[in-house]
C-alpha cells in the first residue's frame, strides 16, 4: 500500500518535469465543487492540480506516475481541443445536430447529446479517448512501458475479465484487453458478438495518427452496433447517464480562448469602421467632397457594438461557472506541506498544512510618495541600531605588513624583483580579516484581516447623565458620527495596524539595504490548514526596486492568521540562504487563529502552542527569532511562546529604532 504524501514531492517535480509546468498535487478527496464529484479511488485534473487516489493498493509507487501521466496526456495529446463544429463535419452520425441547450455546455456533452443514451455514449468515449492517450504517453515516453505494465497487471489481477453479456460488461471487458488480458481467452467470453469489432477499434486508437475524432467515432460505431444491449443497461446501471467530469470543463476552459480571439476580432472590427466613418465624414466636409469616391458603408456599428457586448459578458458568465466548478486558479503559485505540532496527543501531524507561494500583486494606486517619505525620516537611526551588529564573516588578505601566514605569491615577486635589482615589496603575509557582514534577514508580516483596525479605536459617543448616548440630530437613524458637527471630510484616514507594519518592514529593509544585508519580504495569511497563503514581496537575492516598494504597498489585510507554517516555510528559505547569521523576523498585531486551528473553533492554546514549536524548530536549526507585535495585550500569549527577550510589543513606527535595539542585543548575545 502506497500513500501519497509519501511521494507527492518527488511526484510533482516529475509531473513539472514532464508538463513544463508547475502542478499542485491533491488527495481525489480534496476535490470540492458544487457541480461535480471525483471519486476518491479515481485521479483527475483541473487548471493547476491532478487530484490522486490518497491511497493506492499496490506496491509499486510508479502507478502513480501513470495516473500523472495519463491526466497530464489529455492536455498533451489534443482531448481538450475537441470541437464540436469539426467532430459534425468528420463524423456522419453527428451531422444532423439536435435542439442544443440553452445554456452553455461542453463540447463533449452536446455531442453525447446526439444520441438517446448519451452515457453509453459517454462510457465507450472515454474506453476509446483513454486507450489513445495510454498509446501516445508509451509512444512519446518509452520509459513509461515498464511502469504501465506493471499497473495495469494490478488493475487486472483486481478486477478480471468476464462474460460479455451486458453493456457494462463489453466496456469492463475491452478493459481488461487494453490492462493486458489476452484476446484468445477474451473472445471465448463474448457472447453478445460486440466485443471483437470493439477490440479492433481499440488496436486503431493505439495508431499513431489517431486524434480525439477518431476516438469519438469509434464510440459511435460501438453504441450504434450493441444498441441491442442498451436497455438491460439502462434499466440496472445508474450512470446511465453521462457525469459531469473536469475534463469536460477543462475543454469548455479551451474554447475560452477561441472567444476570446474572437472578441479581440471583432474589436478591431469596431475599430475600423469608427475610422472608416471619421474619415467619410472628414470627407464630406471637405471643399472637393463631391470629387471623392466615397460610399456609406452597409454596417450598422451600434449592433455590431451590442454583438460585442454580448459575447464579453458570456466570456465572464463562462470563466466565473467555470471558476465554480473546478475552483479557483492557482496555475501561478506552489504549494508545499508542512507538519503540525497538535499538543493535546504531543505529536506531530504529519503533511497537515498546504502552503501555497505566491507573489504580492504591486499596488497600482498605492501613494508610493508617502512611503519613501516614511522611509527618509526613520531609516538613519534604524540603520545606526544595525551598524552594532559585528561581523561575522572572515576573509582573507593578501599583501599585508603583518600576518598569521605567508602570501606565497608577494613572495615569489619580490624573489622576482630582487634577482631584477628592483626594491622588494615587504608585505609578504596574509591574514584573515572579519571585513564584512554575512547577514540574511526574513521579515514575516502578518496579514490577517484584523490588520485593517485602526490603532486608535474611535473615541464612545458622549453620554446623558442616565448613561445613554446623545442622539445625533442631523440623523437620528444612525449610529455613527459622520454627520456630527465635528466631522471633517478632510480629516486624514485613521492608521491602521496594517499601515504600521508595513512603514516598519520598509524602513528596516532600506537600512539593510545600505548595510548590503541580504533580506526577504514575506506576507503570510489564509483560511484553513489546505490554504495557508505566503506572499512574496522580496527574495533575499533580488535586490530592492520600483516594484519591491510598491509590492510592499500592496500588503493588505486578508483572513486568518495560522503561524506554524509561514514561519517553518521563512525557516526552509533562510536554511537555503548559506549565510552564517540567519534571522527572522516576525511582525504580526495579535495571536495565531484560523478556523481549524485546533479541534475546535476559537480555541487558541492550540495556536499558539504550534506556532512556539515553529519557533523552536527554527532556533534548532540556528536560526535567531523575534517576533515584534503591535497588540498591547501580547505580553500574554507571546511568553507562552518565546522567550522575553525573543518578542517586542510597540504601539508605533516611531517606537521601532528602540525595539531593534533589542532585538540585535539578542541576536548578537
């Protein structure tokens, strides 16, 4: 017995290795939409994961190199780019098409649609499409033939061939011909006559000039010739029905680009007759108007303006069902497991916590004047607190008066310079000198939502002597204040927490980067231990530019705040570092809390006692932590997760430069 986790690195590197692209790799009980289901013992893709079986009863782990293999051969081998308009011109069966649906559909379903059954449509569609992706991946990827053989022994040895007497029977049985059952015995066993026309039209698809229309007639052909088996089927079987696959919207995904290709179309369409007709009426307005050779164009630019409207709110009406069905994209991230520490049974739990990477979108409209402003006020007394910190990196030098060894080198040319009557050079030693810093710093920075509160709550509305608040009489039917004679619309916008922490990282980074400091910029929030978000602002060798401030601004207040994996994750970033000082830095404005940190729901100690193991882990490893908090109430659960003299609680940016002095007290011993 095979579990995933125990191979779902190695298995995503081979699946990037072989799409040229990044794949998140689920469980097939991960998957969750409101349109379709995936069996659990089945595999399947989306956009940007290949959800898995979590458990395969075999001993070999390449079988799940085949199910990689056969989900990312649909993308390959041209599944997806099945169109309906070219399948009726190819295929006889499907000339005369049907009253189509009103709403929006896959291509493959309004094919099914052509028939009474569409889901023995659907089930011989998918035996004969699967047989010609098998053949390509073998074809194209030799290697894979060892591994194939060996799962589809498995599969055999599970599920054996049997009497061909039923539908279900014939699509079983022509399984078991392609996982390797041998024909001889197989015809002995047909005894509907269906099973050997099926068999060769399975030997066609392993072809190499077979594509996804060949694979749809052959289905055709099969259903069309054992429509006598159908209604047995019909009766007992209860996918009688085609279901609703990612594949099929994976291909309605496709055809997005055809839409979109053609709204761009018609957008330069528009564009050329609002010329056309500037230029006639530039024209008609001219002195020799009546010499020219203009005629009124026939096309009428306000319907072929609506035409265009209308085909851009169905591009939105697609993307947002398909968004739905097969969630939401993160073609653009990684994602990484991490372990829990669960201090009710005092273990770890082991892959708990999926971590996706991301980059932070730049602020567009972010006052990035502002924050250089902040950045010239505060970065010399910070960048005076950083210069206490001593070197820790020794390098050596040459040609030196005075030293522990000698320069072979200055020797052998002043050797030179003697037998040449020259004067020697007397600095004939090398020493080892600590001559510069050797420091890789990680800001971590909290973004949960709670970020977005002021740090000065609102003043209470004034009182009666009962103790009632005095009504506002301008409004009597709000609460709030806006409305009051004190009110001022120009009045600056509250600070918030977020504002805070962001200035504070700001500063702190443009001190090292005059100190030549290597450093990294990291937001970390989400919702749930399947979607811990950790968002990049800055690597620690990529150097601070435009786009890095205004990353930097673009840090907004998110969802929840789970600790342990952000921090585990900035500690495998900074152990890759090589630097011999690592440090991280965490700023954050209150406790660890998400919606299932812990067994239940607003339970805290469960938190908090795994974020003090991330800490841990992390000082194990020689790296030196601190958290900085914003929250007047973090002395109570900060000591129950560091050391005093590893947190800092300040109330304000201009509290910074005296909290780093303690924080580099600490770090430098």
């Amino acid at each position: 017995m095979i579990q995933l986790n125990e191979v779902e690195a190695s298995l995503g590197l081979f699946a990037e290795g072989i799409a040229g692209r990044y794949f998140h790799l689920k469980p097939s009980s991960e998957f969750a939409s409101r349109r379709l289901q995936v069996a659990q013992d089945s595999a399947a893709m989306t956009n940007d994961t290949l959800y898995l079986p979590e458990v395969l009863e075999t001993g070999e782990r390449s079988a799940y190199r085949v199910l990689v293999m056969q989900q990312l051969g649909v993308r390959e081998f041209g599944t997806l780019r099945f169109s309906i308009a070219v399948a009726r011109e190819r295929i006889a069966a499907l000339a005369d098409p049907p009253v189509e649906p009103g709403i929006r559909v896959a291509d493959f379903e309004l094919m099914f649609r052509h028939f009474e059954h569409p889901g023995a449509v659907a089930a011989l569609f998918d035996l004969f499409e699967g047989a010609r992706i098998d053949a390509n991946v073998l074809h194209h990827y030799p290697g894979m033939t060892k591994h194939f053989a060996d799962y589809h022994a498995v599969l055999l040895e599970a599920q054996p061939p049997r009497a061909v007497d039923t539908f279900s029977a014939l699509v079983d049985t022509s399984r078991c011909y392609l996982r390797g059952a041998p024909r001889t015995s197989l015809d002995a066993m047909d005894t509907s006559g269906s099973l050997s026309e099926a068999i060769e039209l399975l030997d066609r698809m392993r072809s190499p000039g077979a594509d996804v229309y060949d694979a749809a007639a052959a289905a055709i052909q099969v259903y069309e010739r054992c429509s006598w088996l159908l209604p047995q089927w019909i009766e007992n079987e209860p996918l009688a029905k085609p279901v609703d696959s990612p594949v099929n919207w994976l291909q309605r995904e496709a055809r997005l680009t055809d839409w979109k290709e053609e709204l761009t179309d018609m957008d330069g369409m528009i564009l050329s007759v609002e010329m056309l007709q500037d230029e006639s009426v530039d024209a008609l307005q001219s002195d020799n108007a009546g010499d020219g050779d203009i005629r009124e164009e026939a096309i009428d630019l306000r319907s072929l303006i609506d035409e265009r409207d209308m085909l851009a709110r169905r591009i939105d009406m697609e993307r947002s069902a398909i968004r739905d069905a097969l969630g939401e994209n993160r073609s653009g991230t990684r994602s990484y497991r991490y372990d829990e520490w669960d201090y009710l049974s005092h273990r770890y739990l082991p892959r708990w916590c999926r971590l996706f990477e991301e980059r932070l979108a730049p602020a567009e409209e972010a006052d990035l004047g502002a924050l250089k402003k902040v950045v010239e006020t505060h970065r010399h007394p910070v960048q005076r607190q950083l210069e206490y910190i001593k070197p820790l990196a020794f390098q050596r030098t040459y040609r030196v008066a005075d030293g522990d060894e000698l320069d072979f080198n200055a020797l052998i040319q002043a050797r030179q310079d003697v037998r040449a009557g020259k004067t020697p050079d007397d600095r004939v030693y090398s020493r080892r000198e600590r001559v510069h810093r050797d420091v890789c710093a990680a800001f971590l920075v909290d973004l949960s939502a709670s970020t977005d509160d002021p740090i000065e709550p609102l003043a209470p509305l004034p009182t009666t002597s009962s103790g009632d608040k005095i009504p506002n009489m301008r409004d009597p039917f709000s609460d709030d204040d806006v409305y009051s004679p004190d009110y001022d619309p120009q009045e600056e916008p509250r600070r918030r927490i977020i504002d805070v922490q962001r200035e504070s990282v700001l500063v702190m980074s443009a001190a090292l980067e005059q100190l030549g400091d290597s450093y990294g910029i990291y937001g970390f929030s989400g919702y749930g231990r399947d979607c811990v978000e950790f968002f990049i602002a800055k690597e620690p060798n990529e150097p601070f530019t435009q786009r890095t401030l205004a990353a930097i601004a673009g840090m907004k207040p998110k969802r929840s705040t789970r600790m342990g994996p952000a921090i585990r994750h900035a500690t495998t970033k900074l152990l890759s570092s090589g630097n011999a000082l690592k440090v991280l830095l965490i700023i954050s404005d209150g406790f660890p809390q998400d919606s299932d940190y812990g067994p239940e729901r607003g339970e805290h100690e469960y938190g908090v006692q795994d974020t003090a193991k991330a800490l841990s882990e992390a000082h194990e490893k020689g790296i030196e932590t601190f958290c900085v908090t914003v929250d007047r109430s973090g002395n109570d659960y900060l000591k129950r997760m560091c050391q005093e003299s590893r947190y800092m609680v300040i109330e304000e940016i201009e509290d910074l430069p005296e909290a780093l002095s303690k924080v580099y007290q600490a770090l430098t011993g």
